[in-house]
C-alpha cells in the first residue's frame, strides 16, 4: 500500500530536526566551526529519523 506524505506528517519534522540538532550539538568541542557542524549533523539526522518513522509507522500497523 503506497502513501503519500500529507501536511500533518510534516509536523513531527520540525521538532525532530530541533531535537537532533540540540542532542548532537551538546557535545563539547573546541571550535564553534565543529560545534556548528555537529548542529547540523544533529538536525540532518533528525529529519532522516522523522521521515523514516512517519513511512515505517504505517508498515508496522
């Protein structure tokens, strides 16, 4: 059964992105460069997740 994404599936994004952004940035480092990375290394990895569970939920039901 294929879905489509609709707007309320977007809304788990957002928050997920701010949440990988925040747990991934919370490691310390040296350089506000690397610091900077890990934050958007973190929110990539958030929206990855959020995307993956919005598909896979309807899988698993």
């Amino acid at each position: 059964m294929t879905t489509y994404f609709t707007i309320g599936d977007f809304i788990l994004v957002i928050p997920m992105a701010l949440a990988g952004a925040l747990f991934v940035g919370a490691v310390p480092c040296k350089t506000e460069l690397r610091h900077n990375a890990l934050r958007v290394l973190g929110a990539l990895l958030g929206v990855v997740f959020a995307v993956v569970l919005v598909e896979g939920l309807p899988a698993l039901v």
